[in-house]
C-alpha cells in the first residue's frame, strides 16, 4: 500500500539527511509510534499511524492512530479526554518509525487498561507484576 500524502525520497541520504518527512509506511500502509511524555520521559505507549493519522497529528498537534484491531483511524482520547498534545515529533534514521513526545490531558493516562503508561508490567522471575496503580478501573 503506498502513500501520497507524504512525498517519497529520490536518496538514501534524502531519506537520513533531508528535510523532508517521508515516512516509509510498511506493507500495510502503517508506520510504528511510540509516545512518550514530554516532561518524564516516561515511555506511554506503542501505537500504528497510516498516513493520514501522521498528517492529521502534525496538521492539529495532537496524536492520532489507526486502530489495527478496528481497522480505523483513532484520535487518542476523544473519547476518555486522554487526548495526547504533540510538543515534539522525531523519526528513525530511516523514517520507518515515529516518537511522539506529548502531554496527556484529562487525568494523564495514556493506557486504555487504566494506568498511566501501557507499560505497567515487569518480568520477575518468570511472571507479570503490576508496579504502577492504575489511575482509573478499568471495566
């Protein structure tokens, strides 16, 4: 699936030292997206973008994704009001990867599960352990 929201590079060194955002969408049309809060630096989640979720998050500085599971473009906290402020935007080296440093409103969670990050888990000996509380119940 290719894109023509975004233009393509014509280089590999147009790809790494350009100024151009062209992102290298996969197969599916996606590209991963990691959010990570602006002021911790705290990792909050892992999501997908297709082409319109990333312009519409550098159009409206606020994150949007595309929902593998439902096949749909999600506005991140439209409906939880965890809505996601984008205070800076990277990408890898190949553009096939995006970071997205943002400031969570509503009560600053980011997890639908109800905790503040989605990565609230650690391996210890061999199981899961909770080491965060979550800000919310979850139903």
């Amino acid at each position: 699936m290719s894109t023509n929201l975004f233009p393509q590079a014509h280089s590999k060194h147009d790809l790494e030292r350009g100024a151009a955002l062209a992102p290298r969408f996969n197969a599916d049309g996606l590209v991963v997206a990691v959010a990570q809060h602006a002021d911790t630096g705290e990792i909050l989640m892992l999501a997908w973008m297709n082409d319109e979720a990333l312009k519409l998050t550098v159009e409206t500085g606020v994150a949007h994704y595309f929902s593998r599971s439902r096949n749909a473009l999600w506005k991140k906290g439209e409906t939880s009001g965890q809505l996601q402020d984008v205070v800076e935007l990277r990408v890898d080296c190949d553009q096939d990867a995006v970071l997205i440093k943002v400031r969570p409103r509503g009560d600053g969670g980011a997890c639908h599960v109800g905790f503040r990050s989605c990565f609230y888990r650690v391996l210890k000996d061999g199981e899961l352990v909770e080491t965060d509380a979550p800000l919310h119940d979850h139903d």
